[in-house]
C-alpha cells in the first residue's frame, strides 16, 4: 500500500471530533492544538533510531542481495497551521510542511551468485513535503458529516517529484462524552495508488470509571492508554506504519527516479509528557515488523515492483518534542 493511504486514516482521525453539537469547525481545530495531549502539533521534531536487522532482496523477481544493515535512523520535522476559516466558520484550509532525513549503514551483503562479501558506502536520502487541505462540516441523515480534500507535492533535493491528493468524507455516527464512532471512504488522486477507493472507520471509546481508553482507527491502529503521573499519558499497541522517499539512480540497468515504499507493522509502549502547555515531549519503543519494502518506477503502481526486500524483526525507539504556540 502506498503511504499516503495510512496517512489519510490518520488526517480522518485528526478531524474526527470536528463536528460535534453545532460548535464551528475553527473553535475545535483550536481545542485539537491546545489540549493537554492535542492531535494537531504545530511544530515537531522526532529522531528514530531503528536496531540492526538481516534482510535478503529480489531484484527484478529475481534473488539478487542478502546481508546485513548495522544501523537506520531517521529525523523528522514538520509544521502544520489552519490559515484560514470562512465566516460560516464550516469552511476550514489547514496548510503543512515536511521533512526528512534518512541514513542506512551496512555490514557484509553477499551477492546471489558470489559468496565473497562485500559492503557499500553510508545512503543517506532526503524527502520534503508539502499539502493544502480544506474541510467542510455539513450534515447528513441529521448527523454531522466531515469533507476533506487534499493536495500534496513532494520530491527530495534534486527536484519536485510528484503531485497526489485525496478526497474522504466521514460520517460521525455517534458522539458523547465518552464515545466518539465515525465511518468514511476516501478516493485516491494518483494513478499509483493501489486502492483507489477504500472504506474509513474511528472508534474512541473511555471506559467507564477508569482511566483507560482504547483508540481504534481501521486498518491503522490499536492504542490502549491512560493518564500516568499529573502530565503524562501512556499508550499501548500496535500501529500499522509507512515511510517513503525517491531515489535517482544511474546504473546500467536502472536509470531515473524511483519511490521507495516500505509498510511495517510496530507494536510497543509510546509515553507523552507536557512540560509546560506548549511543550510536549514523545517517546516510544518497541519491535518493529517490516512487511515489505518496495521499489518502483515513479508514479507507477507498487504492484509493479522492480525491487523488494525483506527484513527481520528489529528493536526501534523514537523520541521527540512539539512546539504548540497558542
């Protein structure tokens, strides 16, 4: 699955408490930025750091490297801000900006027809981001009714590589104190995307007399957590996770620039801790299961791979820190 899919599960969950009573959709995008804990984060910076992992890869369908990647990490740094509201204060335009840096390191890699090993130098790669997105608030079937469309352009630093969007609608189904259920769908703007069309669904639920809660969101998520000390909150469970970034490659068999996408699958601890009201730091760790990386020609379909790979379980952490203004 192409990235931009998973994150469009998490733009859907980001809004799903737009729409509640007939309170305007900028009074709750402010209330998502300046909760203890809030969804949107203005500023945000993380460092991952990913353990070492065996991996073996085909290349054209066909074996080509197995060997061994010492160490991968990643920085990150993003910026988001709603700039603007109409007087209906319904109508919402959000605009961010992404970067990110990555590095692999590698040990001894064997050829398929060599048992001699051999290395390679330190890959280091830069992705950059940048979207629009606009949502209304309306109702349907006297329940209120979330639209969102976004465009995105996105390269490294050589050039723009590529324009996508998407469009989703999601329907809260029920909202109270305690509870918070939305369904949805989302169509994908990019004849790359594998799935087109797929379905959305949030569930949020607190329990009764308890400081738990679980936070559902279809297929990304499973987080179970609670309040730990005054300032802080802890999270458990699994998160479906993707990354990407382009690669110009001159060789004589491959030339131009491709994508590279990978999906994997994280399950561990995340704790959050405010600092003071503006400043919230992150941590988290746990096992990471990567379930494919791929290689494809730009703007082609990941079904129509020229490289994939495959690697073992391996230890991750992340942390990092937000930055919210208001």
């Amino acid at each position: 699955m192409k990235t931009k899919i998973f994150c469009v599960l998490l733009v859907c969950a980001s809004w799903r408490t737009i729409a509640q009573e007939n309170t305007a959709p900028i009074k709750t995008v402010v209330k998502e930025v300046t909760d203890k804990f809030p969804t949107m984060r203005i500023f945000d910076v993380q460092y991952e750091q990913v353990g070492p992992t065996n991996f073996s890869s085909k290349l054209f369908g066909a074996p080509f490297e197995r060997g061994r990647i010492e160490s991968h990490n990643r920085f990150k740094a993003s910026f988001n801000m709603p700039f603007f509201a109409s007087n209906s204060k319904r109508f919402v335009m959000t605009g961010s900006l992404r970067y990110k840096y990555e590095n692999y390191e590698f040990g001894d890699i064997y050829n398929v027809n060599s048992a001699v090993p051999y290395t390679r130098p330190k890959e280091e790669f830069h992705y950059f981001a940048g979207a629009v997105s606009a949502t209304y608030v309306s109702s349907l079937f006297h329940k209120p009714i979330i639209y969102n469309a976004t465009a995105t352009v996105d390269g490294n630093e050589d050039n723009v590589q590529r324009v996508k969007g998407f469009v989703t609608a999601s329907l809260v189904l029920k909202r109270n104190a305690n509870t918070t259920i939305t369904i949805g769908a989302l169509a994908m703007i990019d004849p790359s995307s594998i799935i087109p069309i797929a379905p959305l669904f949030t569930y949020n639920h607190k329990f009764k007399d308890s400081k738990w809660d679980v936070d559902f969101i279809l297929p990304q998520r499973l987080l179970f957590r609670r309040e730990l000390l005054e300032n802080g909150r802890i999270g458990l469970g699994t998160e479906l996770n993707t990354e990407n970034f382009y690669l110009n490659i001159a060789s004589p068999n491959l030339k131009g620039v491709y994508e590279l996408n990978q999906l994997e699958l994280r399950s561990g601890i995340t704790y959050e801790y405010r600092f003071t009201p503006k400043v919230i730091g992150l941590f988290k760790a746990g096992v990471d299961n990567v379930l494919s990386v791929r290689v494809t020609e730009r703007g082609e379909r990941t079904s129509k791979y020229i490289y994939d790979h495959k690697e073992d379980a391996q230890g991750y952490f992340r942390f990092g820190i937000s930055y919210n203004p208001f």
